[in-house]
C-alpha cells in the first residue's frame, strides 16, 4: 500500500513516515525476544541451582552401602547428565515453545485485519491438510510394515 501511494507517486517522505514506526515495531519485537531470553535463562538457572542443592541434600541423607554398590563415576555421570539436560530443555526449549505459540496467532490476528474474507479462504484448508496428513502417513505406515 505505502508502495503504491508513496513511491510510485515519488513522495519519498510519506514512504519513510510509513517506514519508521514499522521499524520500531521490529525493534520493539526484538528488545522483547531478548528480554524472554533473558527471563527464561534466568529462571532456568535458579531451577538448576535449586535442583543441585536438593540433589546434594539427597545424596548426603544416603547410606554409606549406597556408595559402596555404586560406582562414583556412573553416580555423578547421571546427576550431571540429568540436570544438564533440564538446564538446557528450561532454557532453549521453553523459550521456543513460547515463540512457537505467539507466533500463529500473531499472524491469524494481522490476517484477519487486512482482509477477513481471504484469511477464512485460507483458514478453510486446514482441515483438508490434517486429512491428507492423516492419509499419507497411514499409508507410510502400511508400507513399512
């Protein structure tokens, strides 16, 4: 739209007037990706550091014999193993899950504000793309087997 009203008419001001607040919308989307970053790592770490204290408390209430049957290497492999893995899950995964669910409906609502008509259009196939899904992979499965 800004194309057609501004450039083509080469009123260049107009275009750069329409141009800047979308800049700051994509700033302001990145200065907020960041600040989840930030939030998600932090919380991450405090749910690490709290599951190390508890894992210590446990390992200290343990019986002597405990030690004695299990190997020290196995033991501290799987203690850090574990709790290497949840650090990472809380930290990468939780804040993709969380950008994978804003996302869609960020874009089903900008759709639905420029046109109605054609974002049901759209929306319509859905369920045609489920069904031949559904097929497909039946089929994939037959043929394995």
């Amino acid at each position: 739209m800004s194309i057609n009203r501004y450039v083509i008419a080469r009123q260049y001001a107009g275009f750069f007037q329409t141009c800047i607040p979308l800049a700051g919308v994509c700033g302001a989307g990145s200065l907020l990706q960041w600040l989840q970053q930030v939030l998600m790592v932090g919380l991450g770490q405090r749910t690490v550091q709290a599951m190390r204290q508890d894992l210590f408390a446990q390992l200290r209430a343990l019986p002597v014999r405990f030690f004695d049957r299990t190997t020290h290497g196995e033991l501290m492999s799987r203690a850090t193993n574990d709790i290497l893995n949840v650090s990472n899950t809380l930290s990468h995964g939780a804040v993709q899950a969380v950008g994978s669910a804003f996302t869609p409906v960020g874009s089903l609502v900008v759709m639905l504000e420029l046109n109605r008509t054609l974002t049901l259009a759209g929306l319509s196939t859905i369920p045609l793309i489920f069904l031949a899904t559904g097929r497909i992979t039946r089929a994939a499965r037959r043929s394995r087997r």
